[in-house]
C-alpha cells in the first residue's frame, strides 16, 4: 500500500502487515503510526517543482589588475613623455604580475605582458637614439671647439727672438697703433689667434698681399686682401707702393690707425681654425728698392689686441712678373732723398695733392 508522511508528506511505499505500527519516516526523520489500508486514500501526484534559475555569482568572476592596466597605457605614452617614459609603465607590469602569483583571481595577465614588452622595446630605442645624439653633439663641440681661437693668447716667452731683440714687447705690438711702430730688425713673426706664427714667405698675388707661414703653399697663411673699389685699382696701394720705391729709396705705406678699416680685410687659416680677423687691423709696411723681382720690407700688422695678435719684422715680397718688370723699367736718381707716402685709412701713393719730389 502506499501512504505519505503527515510531517513532511514525503510519499511511502509499505506492505500491509505494517498497518498500525509505528516507523521513523526516511525523509524528515520524524515517527508516526502507519495507517491501515482502509483509511489510506489515494495520493495526488507530487506537483511538478519549478526550478528557479539562479543569477550568476558576480563574486566568482575574475578582476582585472588595475596595475596591468596603466602598464600598457604608460608604456604606451613613451611617445609623449620622452625617451625614459616607459619606466614607470614598466615597474607596474612587474608590480601586476607580481599580485597575480599572489592572488590567482586577478586577471589582467595579457594587458600586463603588452605594456612589459612595448616598454622594454622603447626603452631600447630611447636608449639608441640618446646615445647617437649624444655622440653627435660631442663631435659638433670639439669641430666647434678647434675652430674658435684660445682666450687670450700669451706673449712671447723670455726666449723668443722678439723678446731678445726688442726687451720687453712693445704695447703696439698688440694694439693697432701702426704709426708709431718700432719694426725690429728681425724676421717677421709674431702670433696670430692663439698660434706662433713665422713669415717664411711673402708674396703679393693680385692685389693681395699673402704672408705664409711655410716656403710652400701649404699652411699656416695669413693673407691681407684689399676690397675692390669703383676705380679698379689696388686697394691696398702696393703696387702703386712697389712703383714709388723704385723711383725712390723708401716708400712707406700706413693704413688703419686703430680705427674701423674699411679698405684691406685680414684672413687666417691654419690646419686648426680658419678666421676672419679684419674687423679691426692696422697695417704699416715700408718697402725698399725692389730688386731680382722681389722687395725688402719692414712690416707690422697689429691685429687689434692679444687674441688675435700681431706680425712684425723684416720680409721679403715677392712680385708678379708685370710688376717686376715696370718696377725694374724705372732707373732712381741714386742721389734723390728718401720719400715717405702716407695716409691713415686708405690706399694712396701720399697725402692729397702731394707730388713726388724732384731733384
């Protein structure tokens, strides 16, 4: 027979020999008496239960690293921050990674490795690219270096040939004050820029006079070029100069005078710098009778003060065949007085209006 259990009403199958005994139900637990087979009535089919489905557990689904986040997106801002901008993106991968051993719920283990491995990439560009600009800009400093003159350049050692002959080196030697300069009976030599310089040849090419500091056409040269002029003429005068003294003993040729000197420019290059020093120059050469194509001289050049430095002293020009050949052409009255043309801040024969004596 079958009967239900009045506590939980759990549904029981039972032999009939149990009627009126008591038994302990199989689902609640609870004893009750077993009715007998005229009193049980038919049960109902158990409604069917309705099974509710449940919602997710959001506790249970996996959180993102918040440090695994900002790994890629500060690694990934090296393009705005800089070179090293990657540094703090790359701390906090580790940092993320980190907290993932520690906590295997963390997610985020993708956007981690991301802003490791582009941080590490751009670092090691940053550091290429820091290393070739700073080899580029150390090169660039020492070529910028080796051009420019040294601060203030010496005066001549105790030994030199200046100091020996003239004692103790004479203020216009440093200054431009060309007039008044004591040219000693030396070779020509001084410094120029910060560097020893000696004439080893003088020549004049074109209109310029070219002091070289070796017998060849090598290095070190200091050339004094004259600025062309409406005339045509040579703006230095020496030519013209190299005329006068064949006609008479001594032609002297003043130009500057510590002023700004328009006429004349003064040029150096050496194996180490090349320079424009003609800002401010002053120039006093006094030519002798030129003789076997070439002209004694006594020169000074004050370049303005010690760094760019001073040349003087006794040289030997040497002249282009044409004028050569005029100045050889002119026969001196070996009885004519000595004749000194001079004209601060230009290139003449003599003063205005002055006319060569005659005998």
């Amino acid at each position: 027979m079958k009967f239900a259990c009045p506590q939980c009403g759990q549904h029981l199958d039972g032999e009939a020999g149990y009627a009126g005994r008591t038994i302990n139900c199989p689902a609640c637990g609870q004893g009750f008496a077993v009715p007998s087979a005229a009193s049980v009535r038919p049960l109902a089919a158990a409604p069917a239960v309705r099974r509710v489905p449940q919602a997710p557990n959001r506790a249970t689904r996996p959180r993102t690293s918040p440090l695994a986040i900002w790994s890629l997106i500060l690694s990934l801002a090296t393009v705005v921050l800089g070179p090293f901008g990657c540094a703090p993106g790359i701390v906090c991968g580790h940092l993320a990674r980190r907290a993932m051993r520690r906590d295997p719920s963390l997610g985020g283990r993708g956007l981690a490795t991301a802003g490791l491995v582009v941080g590490y990439v751009l670092l090691a560009v940053g550091l290429v690219v820091t290393a070739l600009v700073a080899a580029l800009t150390v090169r660039t400093a020492q070529q910028l270096a080796s051009t420019l003159p040294p601060r203030g350049a010496a005066r001549p050692a105790a030994g030199n040939v200046l100091a020996e002959a003239a004692g103790e080196m004479p203020a216009e030697a440093w200054t431009i004050n060309e007039r008044e300069a004591r040219i000693p009976q030396q070779p020509a030599q001084g410094v120029v820029a910060g560097e020893a310089f000696t004439v080893k040849r003088a020549r004049l090419v074109g209109d310029d006079l070219v002091l070289s500091g070796s017998a060849s056409e090598e290095l070190p040269e200091l050339r004094l070029a004259g600025h062309g002029t409406g005339g045509g003429g040579a703006p230095l005068g020496l030519r013209d100069g190299v005329r006068n003294a064949a006609r008479f003993r001594v032609h002297s040729l003043v130009l500057g005078n510590g002023r700004m000197n328009s006429h004349f420019a003064v040029r150096y290059r050496s194996a180490r710098q090349q320079l424009d020093l003609g800002e401010r120059a002053g120039l006093r050469l006094v030519l002798s009778q030129p003789e076997n194509s070439a002209c004694a001289a006594s020169l000074h050049l004050g370049l303005g003060d010690s760094e760019k430095g001073y040349v003087m002293g006794q040289c030997r020009i040497e002249l282009p065949p044409d004028l050569a050949a005029s100045a050889q052409a002119v026969n001196p009255d070996s009885g004519a007085p000595d004749f000194v043309a001079r004209r601060r801040g230009s290139a003449t024969n003599g003063p205005p209006g002055a006319r060569p004596p005659r005998q």
